[in-house]
C-alpha cells in the first residue's frame, strides 16, 4: 500500500480541519498565557498560584472535550449518512453529562478551596493567591462545559470556524480585562489574582453567549431547537455511554494524573511550579498543531467510516501515520528554538527560569512522540470505534509507569526536579510503540452497535 493517498479531498479536508482547530486552541491555551504572563510580571507566587488553578481547569477540560469526543464519534458518522435529528439527540446527551461534571468539580472547589489546592502543594503563600482566583473562576465552568460541549457538536459536521472566533474574543475580552483590573489600570480596582479571575469568567459568559447565538441564526447544519434537550433517547443513551464514557473515563484519568505530576512537582519548591507552569503552557500552544491533527482525524475517520467507504480507513491512516510525525519534528524545532525568547516575558527568579528553559528542552524532545502516539490513538483508532485501548492502554502507562517511577525520584530518591520531569514524561515516547503496533497491525474500526468491522485494503 502507498504511503501517502492520492486523494485530495482528504489533504483538503485534513489540513483545513486540523490548522482551523489549531487555531481555536492556541487560542483557548493563550488566555491561561496571558493570565500567566500578566500574573508573573505581577508576582511569583500569584504565577503559582493560578498555575495550580489552572490544573483543576484543565481536569474539567478533559472531562468536557472526552464528553465532546463522545459526540464526535457518534456524530460525525450520522454526518457521513447524513442523518441529522440523531446528531441533535446525541448533542442533548452530552450537554447533560457535560453539565453534570462541571456542577460537581464548581461544588468541590468553591467549598473546600484551600483543601483541594493544598493537595497539589505545601506552599502556604501559592496555596492562598490561588484561592483568591479558584473562588472567582469555579463560576466559569458551567459556562465553559455548554460553550465547548457545542463547538464539539459543530466540530463533528464539519463547523470549525466558529470556534476560532469565540476563543479570539475571549482571549481579547480576558487581556483588556487582565490589564485593568490586575495591575489596577484606567481607575480600575488591583485586584491580583482576583482581577485575572474576574477577567477570565467574564469572557467564558460572553464566549457561550457568541455560540448560543450562532446555534440559533447562523448555523444551517444541524439546527439545534430548545425542544431537543429534553428526555434523553434511551438507545442513543446507550450507544453513547458504550462508546463515549470510555473516553471521559480515559481523559477524566488523565486530568486526574496531570494534577498529581503537578503535585508531586509542586512538593518540590516554588521554583518547579513556576517553570513547571511556563513549560507546561508553552508547550500547549506550540503543540496545537498536532492535537487539531488528532481532532481532524477523528472527525475524517469517523465521516469516512459513516460513508460506508471502510476501505479508505487505512489507506488514509498511513498517510495521517507521516504527517504526525513531520507536525512533531516541526514543533519540537520550533519549542527549542524559541525558550529564550518566550521567558524573556516573565519576571521571575534565576532558578525558575534555569528549570524552565530545561523543562522545555525536554519538551522538545518528547513533543514528537506526543504529536504521533495521541494523534493516533485519540484521533484514529478513537475515530475507529475502538474508545476502551487508549482507556486501558493510558491506565497501565499512568499508574504503573510514570507516577510510580516519578514518585520514587521525587521523594524516595530526592533526584532533581529535571530528572522528576523526564519520568512525568517518558509515557509520551514509550506510547509510540503501542501505537505503532495498533494501527498498523490489529483491528480498530468498529461499529458503535455490532462491533467490529472488517478493514479491508483499497
């Protein structure tokens, strides 16, 4: 079988998908940049601070964007069939679920704040500017899981531009806002930590207002009506909870596992959370270009599949296989290329920046088997049906693998934070050979009612 497929549709369709989700999300990942940036010219433990914050945000993203998979893999192949009432009914499952998540982590963190900060570190000065943001921002969350649960829905027929408009307004809306009420500009209140918060809820309102508004007037696809989020279709009920619950279990655990790095860093000093921090976010907007390719190829595999046209599955897997590869290389040059002029930025300690910039060097290295191992898994073969691998494959690398092996450096062995954050992330390059194995060599595509189905060679 040829490498790369010669049928142009897909490039078009990949590319166009992949650089407009990459754009939404750098987007999305620079309003906690420019909390972090406003925040680390404000003060070093206000940086820590949110940056903890910013864990808990991203456990309710993973949980929201594995409830927005879970319609994408449902709704993307009703889109191939060109079924549309179902897409409605399956976006109202997840509108619920995604609601329901968002209520209970708003309810643990705005009553034990500074319970649940004081598990990811020790540092009383970070523990308590974090709680002045996390009391604030907990107010977002429902806004955020409705805003993205749709945008995942508009994702699966093809609509991704939206996204990218709703995220630059937030992004503008946030650093106005962080600009006036951090620092205390234009008669405004300085407000810290608080005023970043205040900042960012006020553009999640506005961000889910400018989606509701396109759902109603400007969308012609799928035609959501208030009457669409009533009793839940029980059979689709079902389907959803076989195929999509696997993924926010998945993603849930892997939020989970992020905050625990987090914590195990954290135990290790306000400069490991600083650069930890700077790394972290850094290293999230440079590398959207390889998780907008894991979405597109969610979305391309499942339509492909709902099309009926199964022989094309593989034929397009090994050409995503090459692209994934050069989107990593390119990334990881970029990342290492740019530390120096990123950190110039911030304005915190020598010790920071020095972890910072050798964070980012590992960064650059294991980015490339991120681009490949999670475009992959979560992009093709969760695009496939086969949702329950990456579950099961992320469990036995998370709890027997990283933070085993990260705990013991950190606390057994008192090894540097630079050797703690190697085994936070060697799972990236080890999944690379898992992934390679599964795609090119076991079965993948599955029917999300009669199990697997056959992959042929085109």
């Amino acid at each position: 079988m040829r490498l790369f497929t010669r049928d142009k549709y897909f490039y078009k369709r990949f590319f166009a998908l992949t650089f407009t989700i990459a754009l939404q999300n750098v987007i999305v990942f620079a309003v906690n940049l420019a909390d972090n940036v406003m925040l680390g010219a404000y003060s070093e433990p206000s940086l820590s601070g949110v940056a903890l914050v910013n864990q808990i945000q991203f456990f309710l993203q993973m949980l929201v964007m594995g409830v927005g998979e879970g319609i994408v893999v449902l709704a993307s192949r009703c889109w191939g069939r060109k079924e549309i009432d179902p897409i409605r009914r399956i976006v109202n499952i997840g509108l619920k679920f995604g609601v329901l998540f968002s209520m209970i982590l708003w309810a643990v963190v705005f009553f034990f704040p500074h319970e649940t900060l004081g598990l990811l570190t020790n540092e009383e000065d970070v523990i308590a500017e974090g709680v002045k943001y996390l009391q604030i921002i907990c107010f977002s969350y429902v806004f955020f899981a409705m805003t993205n649960v749709f945008l995942c829905a508009l994702r699966s027929v093809e609509t991704v531009k939206i996204g990218f408009v709703v995220s630059t307004s937030t992004l503008i809306i946030n650093c106005c806002l962080n600009y006036c009420l951090i620092y205390g500009n234009f008669g405004a209140p300085e407000l810290g930590a608080r005023g970043a918060a205040i900042a960012t809820l006020t553009a999640r309102v506005i961000e889910f207002v400018i989606v509701v508004c396109y759902l109603k007037f400007g969308d012609k696809k799928i035609g959501l009506r208030m009457r669409d989020f009533g009793k839940m279709d029980r059979e689709l009920l079902r389907q959803y909870i076989r195929v999509g619950f696997p993924v926010v279990a998945s993603n849930a655990m892997w939020g989970i596992a992020q905050a625990i790095q987090t914590g195990i860093l954290g135990h290790l000093g306000a400069s490991a959370i600083a650069a930890n921090s700077i790394a972290t976010t850094v290293f999230q907007i440079l590398s959207v270009v390889s998780y907008g390719a894991a979405s597109a190829s969610g979305v391309l595999v499942g339509k492909t599949i709902g099309e009926g046209r199964i022989h094309l599955v593989k034929e397009y897997a090994k050409t995503l296989q090459i692209l994934y590869l050069i989107i990593g290389v390119a990334t990881g040059a970029l990342l290492f290329c740019s530390k120096g002029f990123i950190l110039s930025f911030y304005q915190i300690s020598e010790a920071s920046k020095a972890l910072a910039i050798q964070f980012m060097d590992v960064l650059s290295v294991t980015v490339i088997g991120t681009s490949y191992q999670v475009a992959v898994l979560t992009g093709i073969v969760r695009g496939g049906g086969d949702t329950r691998f990456v579950l099961y494959n992320d469990s036995i690398f998370i709890w027997l693998v990283v933070i085993p092996l990260s705990a013991v450096t950190a606390f057994w062995l008192k090894l540097p934070p630079l050797v703690v954050f190697c085994c936070l992330k060697c799972d990236q390059i080890l999944k690379c050979f898992v992934a390679v194995v599964k795609v090119n060599f076991c079965k993948w595509v599955k029917s999300v009612d009669e199990g697997q189905l056959e992959l042929t060679e085109g």
